[in-house]
C-alpha cells in the first residue's frame, strides 16, 4: 500500500481477480470481515517469544488504517484509508471523505469499546500521517499537511483544519508526505516521498530552508524523497536527507539520531533502513545527472557483475558522496516505523527500532550496535502472519510499553490497488503485543508539577513526552532541579532528553552543552554537540575538544559540525578529522564528506599539507576518492597511473572523476587520453 508494490504473488492477484467478481457486500477477504473474522484470523499470527498478540479493533470500528498514532491516555488515533485510488474504476467509495477516528479501550479489557469520529472529510483521504501533539492533532495527506484542534477537548476537532504547508505532489499516491514525530529537541520530523516533489508555505510561496535554498526535488540541489526538521510552526527548516525513493516515515531516539525505511523499485531485493546522517544523499539517483540506477547497474552487469550486487547499485552505494546502507531486506514493502524506548517488551527490543513491512506481512526489530562511524543491525521478527491479508502499516508505542499494530488487511498492497472495493465489508484491524497477561495501562499526568512533567518526560510515548517536554520548557529554570534529577541519573535515554532541555534555559546553554561534552557516554557528547549546531552556539571550540575523541562517531559529528563554517580553523580541525580515517570505515568517509561541501579546496589543501608526502595510503586515496577540490582530478591520475595501486579499484577512481566539474579535469581528462596513446 504505501510503498506502492504491486500485487506480488499468485495467491494475491486471484484474490484481487475474484474480489471484482463478487457483489459489492460481500467481503473480498476470504476469512470473512467483523470482529468474528477478525479474532478467527488472529490464530494465524505469531508473535515473538515472550509476547503474545491481542485484537484492539476491528471493521466495522476501523477500516483500512493507513496511519496510527497514540495519544498520552492510550487512545489509537487512526487515519481510515477507504477512499483509496479514486481514480480507479472503483471510484470514491465513501463520498463523505475518510475519517479521522479515536478508538478507545474504557474498560481495560485489551479491546477497543468506543470509536469516535474526531474528523471527517474529503481533504484527508487515506492520510499517510497523523501525529498527536495534546490539543493539535497533524495530519500529512498531499497536497497538505494540516492542523486540527481540539481546545474544548470534546474529541471533535473544532472546525477546519488550517494548513501548515501545502502544494506538495504525490496526490492520492503513497510517495507523498509521510507521518510527523515529536524529536528530543523540541522540534517536529517528517519526510516525503519521490512524487512530493516540493512544499510549500500556507501563502503558496516556496519554503526555502535554513540554507536559503528552495524546498523541492529539481536537482538544485535536492533530488527524490527528502527528510526534513522544523520548528512545530513551521519555521527553520531543514533538508536533512536527500536521494531517497519512498522513505516512509521516521523515528527519532532520544540521542536525536535519525532512523527511516525506504523502498526499492518493485522486486530489485532492495529494500533499505537507514541511519540518516544528517545532510547526506542517499543515492537512489546519480548525485549528478539525476540518471536512475539502471545506468549503473548495465554497466556493472557488462563488466561481469553478478546478481547479488543489483540491491548496491540499486542506491549507488559504489559512488562517492552517498552515504551507506544500515541495512538492506530484500523485497518488501516498508511502512510504519518507531523506536522503542520502552520496558514493557522483552530486553532484546529495548532502544531498538520497530517497523512493518507490509509486503512480506511483518513486524520486526533491528537490533542495531555501534560499526565505526555508523552502525550494524540484525533483524529480529516481533509479529508475523501466515494470513496472506494481513498487511501491517504502522506501529506505535502505548504509555505502558506496549505497542500497538495498524492492519491495511488486504490481498495485497499498493500498486495502486487493493482488493477491498466494499466500504461495507472493508476490513481493517489494529492489534496489541505485549508480554502475556499484561493489561494495558496509561498512567496519569501530573503536568502542574516540575516533578509531574520530569516523571511524564520518562514515558515510552511520544504523545506523552511532548506534553512534558512543552511544560517543562515553558518553567525554565523552574524545572533545572528536578531535570537535574533525571541528567544525574545512570540512563543514558533519559540523561539525553533531560539534556535536550537543560541546555535550552535561557543563559545555561554552555553550560550544560560543555557538561554533555565531557560525558563518559558517547550519545550524551554527540547530543551535546548536536544541541550546541541547533541552538547556533559557535561549534568551533567544541570541534576541537572532541577532535580525536575515542570514539569515531563523536568525530563523525565533528566533521558534520564543520559543514559550512565560516571560521579560519575549520580546515585544520578538519584535517586533523581526515587524518584518523583508517581507509575502511565508509561512515566515517562521509561524515568527512559532509562536513567539507562547498569548502573542498580549502579543507584539502590542509589536509595535503598535514599528511605531506604520505597522503597516498588506503586511507588516503579513499579521502581523494571522496573529494571534490579543484586538485582532487590531479590526484585521480597519479592514483590511476600508479602501478602500485591496485588494477582492480582504477575504475572506482575513473568513477570519481564524474563528480567534479571544471578545468581541472578537463585537463585531467586530457592527461589520461595522452597516456593511453602514448
């Protein structure tokens, strides 16, 4: 459904085909549609040791939930996808517009009792998003992402929605924007597809971000699907990722670290998750021409590449200047994404990122660990179904640690298709996972205390954690004591979001961003040094205290904090970055990478001076693969013509030289040719 595959097996399509022959009431589904069918078809789901899967909701309460979140009493916010594909020839089944609904458990038995209606309209069809921030719910659905309230806290929103951005492409397709999320540092996250194209202000003018560059995938110099951050009205924003094809939302972690799948083109085994190191490109296209990956890849294939590598040169993971894979899944169809920071699930998940692929019908776990500059993940199944319609598409995490599981519940997904043409019988199911026996739960807030919202602050649901972290702000020094409390405490989690508002009381930014600096814990330095970028205190002497830090991914954020700084000492500081790379660590390369663009002449030339005559290593040749400097052609020869550098890697050196333009290697180009004659 949201990562638009086609119907991918037999099985699905004679679903499909037989669902266009029955009459309009009847369900497509063959296990049938109600609660009945429902809980029937829960038998054939498994759940990973020391869990076990319950049923919420069901149709007719819910159907075809595109997107879920939870709010700080439990409650399942769902955006109802019946009005899917209405440009097909099933048309618009439900006229009225799809719905926002509120499905409530008030008896503490484990299953929802209530449904609400919280919206309902035309505007919102099959949403892709939904994030609710206490009394303002957002709700991504191109071309608009729009804000609704409810002050009078009656569960209706109070009128229409007022647009926080608009003329984003990707109309009623799964390539457009994508679900938003509360980050540690106060500020909201959210991306879009390839077909989102551009964004734009409530006014219609373009929104240009914190680099003064226009929002939009043109190649100037954004391309494909973007991953973004901003304040929560909208202002400072920022392109954080680039190149990808349908990141289908993000999760955040505590440390500010950014977390996000994305899909292949249908059946290339390439379906990817990926650390988003901010500022990167991601490769789905050339960097350069914009030429798909099939350019590539009929060149590898030429050359007698075999068939394992398509799913690399799927992302142009060979080129310079895209930044690796976490990993990659094979086929699939990736939707919902979470990170549990919660105790309620078994210890393996705990700080873990949690995601559905609704094509291979899947809830897993990658169990993710610290690779250099970057990380490494297994993956570990939560939820799993021989039931060829379940079709997960999101999952959120309760105020108890459990999670929660929306169900498309189709034959199929996207394609821009589905077998359920019906709004009578339309299915749709939200599971809960929790251990066994465990009752769900939502602890009350006490939001008029310090203490109240520090202890709030704790919580494993966003919903909750914004309410905290909005109160807490606004005290100020009023809530540094009981903060304190949680920053001296032995989780590094919790250290970091009391961190993230220490350091925002007016006149203690230094402070504690300098406390966070000498941390025993690595995430707590790399959060300082991240909160120091976002509150725009100067980087330049916190660079340097962490310059040859122990660990290579708080230099990693060194060289991310040099991008685009004005100070004199930025290419020393850089240089001395470089020169810890140990040629192997790919991460690290780009880091370096990201953290010279727009400054390669400069950042090279003292990084050639600090290295003299010995800048031709591995780790050498690998930062002069990577460059973009106008003597970086130059070197490409000397590395090409160099007898003793392996014959096998001079078309990785060839490759480097399509990066650069100009003089440089035009004359560089002419060198080579000489050669050859000669």
């Amino acid at each position: 459904m949201k990562a638009m595959k086609t119907f991918l097996s037999l099985p699905f399509t004679a679903v499909v085909l037989g669902a266009s022959l029955v009459s309009p009431a009847r369900a497509a589904n063959p296990g049938g549609s109600g609660p009945a069918a429902a809980r029937e078809q829960l038998k054939n789901m498994k759940a990973a040791d020391g869990l076990e899967v319950t049923l919420f909701a069901s149709e007719p309460m819910v159907r075809n939930p595109a997107d879920m979140d939870i709010d700080h009493r439990g409650r399942v916010w769902v955006t109802e996808g019946a009005n899917y594909r209405v440009f097909q020839r099933w048309g618009k089944l439900r006229p009225e517009g799809d719905r926002l609904v509120i499905l409530e458990d008030t008896n503490g038995d484990g299953a929802a009792d209530k449904e609400t209606t919280f919206y309902q309209g035309n505007e919102i069809n099959t949403a892709l998003g939904i994030c609710v921030l206490g009394e303002k719910v957002i709700v991504s659905s191109s071309p608009n992402v729009l804000v609704f309230t409810d002050a009078n806290h009656d569960d209706k929103a109070d009128g229409p929605p007022v647009k926080l951005f608009t003329g984003i492409k990707g109309i009623d397709h799964d390539h457009g924007v994508h679900a938003f999320v509360f980050g540690p540092d106060g500020k909201l996250y959210f991306n879009m597809g390839n077909e989102g194209r551009e964004i734009h202000r409530p006014d219609g003018s373009p929104v240009k971000d914190t680099e003064g560059n226009d929002v939009n995938t043109s190649g100037k110099p954004y391309r494909q699907g973007l991953a973004f951050r901003c304040n929560p009205d909208g202002s400072e924003f920022e392109v954080l990722g680039r190149n990808f094809r349908n990141n289908y939302e993000v999760c955040v972690d505590s440390f500010g670290t950014l977390w996000q799948s994305d899909n292949d083109d249908d059946g290339n085994r390439g379906v990817r998750i990926n650390y988003v190191m901010e500022f990167g490109n991601y490769g789905y296209v050339d960097e350069m021409s914009g030429a798909g990956w099939q350019t590539g890849w009929k060149k590898a294939q030429s050359k007698g590449a075999g068939e394992d590598l398509r799913p690399f040169y799927h992302w142009h993971q060979f080129d310079p200047g895209v930044v690796p894979n976490l990993l990659q899944t094979g086929n699939g169809s990736p939707t919902g994404i979470c990170l549990y920071e919660g105790a309620l699930l078994p210890e393996v998940f705990h700080n873990q990122i949690i995601h559905c692929d609704a094509g291979p019908r899947v809830v897993r776990a990658y169990i993710t660990q610290p690779d250099g500059a970057g990380y490494k993940a297994e993956i570990k199944d939560i939820l799993t179904s021989s039931d060829n319609w379940f079709r997960p598409s999101d999952v959120c995490v309760a105020p108890d640690g459990s999670i929660y599981v929306a169900d498309w519940n189709d034959a199929g997904v996207g394609g821009h298709n589905m077998a359920d043409r019906s709004l009578e019988a339309m299915t749709g199911r939200v599971y809960r996972v929790a251990p066994a026996g465990s009752k769900p739960s939502a602890p009350k807030l006490n939001l008029t205390t310090a203490a109240g919202c520090v202890e709030a602050l704790q919580s494993p649901n966003l919903a909750a954690r914004y309410l905290a972290w909005t109160k807490l702000h606004s005290m100020q020094a009023g809530a540094e004591k009981d903060l304190l409390k949680l920053w001296n405490g032995k989780d590094d989690r919790l250290r970091a979001r009391a961190l993230h508002l220490l350091a925002r009381i007016k006149g203690s930014e230094k402070k504690y961003v300098e406390q966070a600096l000498k941390d025993s814990d690595s995430d707590i330095r790399i959060a300082g040094l991240r909160i120091a970028r976002e509150l725009k205190l100067d980087t330049i002497p916190y660079v340097r205290m962490l310059a040859k830090d122990s660990s290579p991914q708080v230099r990693r954020d060194c060289a991310i904090a040099l991008r685009h700084s004005a100070s004199p000492e930025a290419p020393k500081l850089w240089a001395q970055l470089a020169l810890q790379h140990d040629g192997k660590d790919r991460w690290y390369l780009e880091a370096l990478g990201i953290g010279a663009e727009k400054q390669w002449d400069t950042f090279l030339d003292a990084w050639l001076a600090a290295a003299g005559d010995k800048w031709n290593t591995p780790a050498g040749r690998d930062i002069i693969w990577r460059s973009r400097g106008k003597k970086t052609p130059a070197m490409l020869v000397k590395i090409i013509n160099d007898k003793s550098a392996p014959s096998s890697e001079r078309d990785r050196y060839f490759r480097s030289l399509d990066f650069i333009t100009g003089p440089e290697k035009d004359a560089a180009l002419a060198q080579l040719a000489a050669g050859v004659l000669q």
